[in-house]
C-alpha cells in the first residue's frame, strides 16, 4: 500500500460510518413504533399487561414534559397520572395515524398547560387565623403573645410589624417565588 491508499480509505469508511447511526435510528424508531401500536392493540382488547408496558415505557418521558412546563413535582406527578388515566379511558379513539409516543405526549403538554391557567386564575387563599374550622371568629389570643416573647410589648409589636411587611413583601413576588 502507498501512503495515498490509507488517505483515499479513510473517507469512504468515515461516510459509511456516519450512515450507519441513522438507518439504525431510523430501524430502531420504527420497530418502536410497531412495538407501540401492538401494545396499543392489546391494550384496546383489554390487556392490562399492555397498558403496564406503555405506562412503564413512557412514564419518565410524560414526567419530565410536564415538569419541564409546571417546574413542580408535585403538580408534574399529577398530570402524568391524569395524562394515563385520560389514554387509558380513550385508548379505543386511537387510530393510530401518529405513533402512540406523539398522541401521548400532546395530552399530556394540554393538561400541563390546562394546569397553568388554572393556577394563573385561581384566587390566592391566605391562611386566616381569626377564623376557626367551623368559620366561626376565634377569639383574640394577641394578649397571650407578651408572655411567650419574654413580656416585652415593645419588642411583640415590632415582630408583628415585621411579619406584615414580610407578608407585603411575599404579595409582591411571582405565585412560583411564593411557594418556596
């Protein structure tokens, strides 16, 4: 061999090599595809064992989209439960003319941003303490604050005045800053 053959051999093995990752993806994507639409067959005859299989599949998938759009656990875990419950309830309206993943998916940013809006209108609840369970008044136990911070009135105003501007303060930052 010359030292030009290794040269001119190196661009024809790099230009296969490069190929080969995308016909595999490509392979793989589809053979995931028809995994899903099997599963999702089953499923529609009533194998629960199918359904397990595509929620276990796609689980973190859905979780980490609706975290992405809610950014809190919580709520995130309760889109992707509402997500599989609502794909489970109308698992026979699917025709399959997307993949499973893609339909999956579109529920599931639709709630998370359902949820947004909900949060963005829902009136803020502060927590009263003047009211009991029932709603009735309770009665004012101000009085009872001097002597649990060491029976000096001035120093029990100047905390109280402190936790209302703190309270003022919280008003003022975004709903997500608020819960932190």
């Amino acid at each position: 061999m010359t030292p030009a053959g290794p040269k001119h051999a190196e661009p024809a093995a790099q230009a296969v090599n490069d190929g080969a990752p995308a016909a595999s993806d490509q392979g793989a994507q589809a053979s995931s595809r028809d995994e899903d639409f099997s599963l999702v067959q089953r499923a529609q005859q009533g194998d629960h064992a199918a359904f397990r299989a595509l929620f276990d599949k796609y689980n973190r998938r859905t979780y980490a989209i609706a975290l992405g759009v809610l950014k809190n656990p919580q709520d995130a875990r309760d889109v992707v439960q509402e997500a599989f419950v609502k794909v489970y309830r109308h698992l026979g309206n699917f025709q399959g003319a997307s993949s499973f993943y893609t339909w999956l998916y579109r529920i599931t940013m639709n709630l998370a941003i359902d949820q947004v809006r909900r949060k963005k209108t829902a009136k803020q609840v502060d927590f009263d303490d003047t009211r009991g369970r029932d709603g009735d008044e309770v009665e004012d136990l101000g009085n009872l604050t001097p002597a649990l911070a060491g029976s000096d009135p001035g120093k029990t105003v100047a905390r109280k005045e402190l936790t209302r501007k703190i309270q003022e303060a919280l008003l003022t930052l975004p709903e997500y800053h608020r819960q932190v």
